[in-house]
C-alpha cells in the first residue's frame, strides 16, 4: 500500500511538472512552496560544497598514480572554482534576504551552479577513466555514485535541482564504461544506470513528501493564524461587553465626576486654553492663558479674539470664522499680551460642534513658545559661526563620506594645493590619493580610528611637492556606524 501511494504521488509530480502552458501560471500558494523549497536548498548548500570539494581532494590523490596529474590538476582547479562561485551565490543569496518575488531568478543560479558542477563532476568520469585498471575504475564509479547519493539527500527538494547535477555526473561515466566494450563494464555500467533511477526515484519520493509537508505546515500555520484572529475578536467582543455593562453601570457616577475631572485637568495644564463662541467672542480662558498674556480671565472673557491677535495674523481668524472652522489646525503666531508684548505662540484650533452638527465655537490650546525661538535663533547663530569658522580657516578642512568620497571643504584647502575648487568634488581619497601613507590614514579613519600623516605631499593636480600635516577624525552615526569623516590638513613647509 504504501507502495503504491508512493508511486501515485510520484506520477501526479510528473503531472504537475508538465502540465499545458495554459495551466502553468504558478498560484501565490504554489510561489510560496517554491520559495520554501528554495531556502532548504540554499540552507543544505554548504554542506554539500564542503563534500564535493574534499571528495574531489581524495579522488585526485586516489587516481594520482594512473593519471596524468596535469589533468587530475586541471580538473581539480575547475571544480574547486565552480564550487567557489557557488559558495559566493550561496552568501550573496542569505545576504539579500530574498522574497518570493525573485524565486525565479535565485532558482535559475542556483540550478546553473549545480549543472555547472555536474558538468565538471562529471566529466572526471570520462576523461580521468583508467581504462587499464578496473579497480581504479570501480573507485571512480563509487566516488560519481556517492556525489549523486548525496545529491538525492541534499537537492531532492527541488526536483529540477537533483537532475541537473546527477545527469551531468554519472551519464558520461555510464557512456565510458558502455564505449569501454567489455562485460564486466558494461555490467557496472547498466548497474549504475539502474542506480540512477533508483536515485531518481527515490529524489522524486522525497521531493513530493517534502511539498506535501510543506503544504501541510502553510495550512497549519494559516489555521492557527486564522483561530489567532478569531479568538482575539472574540476576546475583543467579550471585552467591549464587559466595558459596556460597566459603563451602563457607571454612567450616573462617571458624569458627575466628569465635569469637575476636567475643569482640574484644564485649569492645571501646561499649556493656555480658551475657548471662543460661534461670534469670536472669548467665553473662557484658564489660568496659565491668564500668566502668558497677562491679563486676568474676567479682562479677557466678553473679549473678541482678534483683538489678541497681531493684525497680519486677523484676516486668517476672520475667514476661520466666516467659513466655520472644520477640521483641527495648527499654527504659529504672535499673541499681543497687556504689555503690548508679541508673544510667540504655538496654536491649535479645534473646532467645536453639537449634537446636530452645528459650529458653536473653537477651543484654542495655546503653547508659550518664547524659549524654543530663542534656542532656535541661537542654532542659527551658532551655525553661522561654525560655518564662518570652516570658511574662513587658513588650514585647509574637507568632509567626506563612507566610501572617501569628498562632499565638502573650504577654500584654504584650494589654495593650499593650487587646484580649482571644481577638482574636489566629488573626489574619492581612497581611489585618488597617490600617497600609501596618506591614504592608509583615510582608510584608518572610515575603520573608526583616527588617521594622521605628516611628510612631504606631492598634489595631485598642479604638481608642487609640499611639507604637510594632515588628521582625519571619523564621523559616527546614531548606532556607532562610521558614516564618514573630517580632514584637516596644515602647510609646515615654512616651520
């Protein structure tokens, strides 16, 4: 029985494999089999590159009495540089942390690297055959045997994978052997062609379990993500019932406490509130609105707002107004305080509405924002002082990036080397610098440590030969990344 369920999957693989192009547009479910199919590969890769390269290192030292060892030599160096490049596809494929989007294009190198090794593999088999020794000939069988067994073990994944390795490895051993013309090979030879459909087989077996419990794990997974949803809305339903019944159960209490909650929370708030009626005229105001203009509440209640306003800042209140307020906005602005002091102000208006939907006023939450204009004015002037300094020092300062690419520097550095200033941008040290000594300090720095020179420089553009002194500090990031780094570079040629 088990038998032949073996055989009926097998034959509905063979099915799948060669339906009609109109039936071969691949479902995300089939994409996603793929894909997982593909990372098994990729993650059995290593351990089969490590058994090909030292099995191809025993076979070498093996036949290395029988043949010619520029050959042995030769075909070990072309196996051991595909296996190279595959270990290269392997990392480059773990790097990229591939999607189901690009299966495809990882499954198309991934199948030419193992025909790539299959080939040279195989080719072992009938160019390093030594006709005049059977025993070395049955060695070298069981050497192709075993790269296909662990082929079967490794690549039955993907059935497309195991084929194109094992055909290119034992069907030109098969072919020597039958060209060979006596009994015994060609017995050995029809023994390993009967070893490669049992191989076959056996990847096919593999390759069907191996979707059906892929299969199985996806629908688990969706089913346990699909009873996760359920429950948690389930729970979420519970839970809005029980708030429900307790909110009934509190209403009474909650809206005799509300009223008094929330004239405590607005009257010891941070930040200034008012509130304004349909007419712009102010019907509240808390305390610290009192502190910021200097009034008090029963100055400003009855009050229009506008005549708080700088009068740039009235015709935008006045259309507010006209046009009701219908969505929160935030802004910038001067409040005129009793002192007839402009107070920078950070606003948000808040439109207020009953229960037909009607415009009955704004709420204004007012931030006093005097101490963030003057840290702001403050950044600014300190910029300029920076940037004056890097302007206008005699030494010459450049910035550049991860990769040593210049993105900034001052004039001095220009006129020091003689060049144009056209001619440092975009320059890369690492790539430009002639000097060993100057650009092993660049490189120093982007590794994180700081890089120093001082000798003789021959620049690079006009030629002249100058005594100089050059640091290089790195430039770190928010992680301790490295993302660039700052040169400074001084003319010692008159000390």
């Amino acid at each position: 029985m088990q038998h032949a369920n073996s055989r009926e999957r097998y034959e509905m693989s063979v099915l799948q494999d060669f339906k009609p192009p109109s039936a071969m547009k691949p479902t995300p479910q089939d994409i996603r089999l793929r894909a997982e199919c593909l990372r098994l590969l990729y993650t059995q890769a290593s351990k089969g590159l490590l058994a090909a390269s030292l099995n191809s290192i025993v076979l070498i030292i093996i036949l290395w009495r029988v043949i010619s060892p520029r050959a042995l030599l030769f075909w070990l160096a072309a196996n051991l540089l595909i296996l190279a490049a595959r270990c290269l596809l392997v990392r480059s494929y773990w790097r990229a942390t591939p999607d189901t989007t690009r299966v495809k294009h990882w499954e198309f190198l991934f199948i030419l690297g193992l025909t790539a090794s299959g080939i040279v593999m195989g080719s072992g088999g009938f160019f390093l055959y030594p006709a005049d020794s059977f025993p070395y000939q049955v060695f070298l069988v069981f050497f192709l045997g075993i790269a296909v067994a662990v082929a079967t073990v490794l690549y039955s994944a993907l059935k497309q994978a195991f084929l194109a390795y094992s055909v290119p490895v034992l069907f030109p051993v098969i072919l020597r052997l039958m060209l060979h013309g006596e009994a015994m090979q060609m017995a050995v030879g029809g023994i390993l062609f009967l070893f490669f459909w049992v191989m076959f087989s056996t990847a096919s077996f593999i390759a069907g379990t191996t979707r059906k419990s892929l299969e199985l794990r996806f629908e688990n997974s969706d089913l346990i993500d699909h009873l996760t949803t359920a429950k948690g809305r389930a729970e979420q339903v519970i839970e809005e019932l029980k708030h429900e019944i307790s909110n009934r159960r509190k209403a009474e209490k909650a809206r005799e406490d509300s009223e008094h909650q929330y004239r405590r929370l607005v009257e010891t708030m941070n930040e200034g509130l008012g509130v304004q009626d349909e007419n712009g005229i102010i019907t509240y105001v808390n305390d610290k609105l009192c502190d910021i203009l200097g009034h008090s509440a029963s100055e400003l209640v009855g009050r229009p707002v506008r005549d708080l306003l700088e009068e740039r800042i009235r015709p935008f209140f006045e259309e507010i107004n006209r046009r009701r307020l219908k969505n929160r906005t935030l802004f910038e602005t001067n409040l005129v305080a009793k002192s007839q002091r402009a107070i920078p102000c950070l606003i948000s208006a808040s439109p207020i509405f009953d229960r037909s939907g009607s415009f009955k006023g704004v709420i204004y939450v007012i931030s006093d924002i005097t101490v963030r204009k003057r840290a702001e004015r403050k950044l600014r002037e300190s910029e300029e002082k920076y940037r004056t300094i890097f302007e206008q020092s005699p030494l010459g300062i450049l910035h550049f990036d991860e990769t040593g690419t210049i993105t900034a520097f001052n004039k001095s550095l220009s006129r020091m080397s003689g060049s144009p200033q056209e001619h440092f941008s975009g320059l890369n040290l690492l790539e430009s610098l002639q000097n060993e000594s100057m650009r092993n300090a660049v490189a120093d720095c982007l590794s994180g440590r700081p890089g120093y020179y001082e000798g003789s420089y021959h620049w690079l553009f006009d030629g002249q030969v100058a005594e100089i002194k050059a640091s290089f500090g790195p430039v770190f990031g928010e992680h301790g990344k490295v993302e660039g780094g700052i040169g400074i570079i001084e003319d010692i040629s008159e000390r």
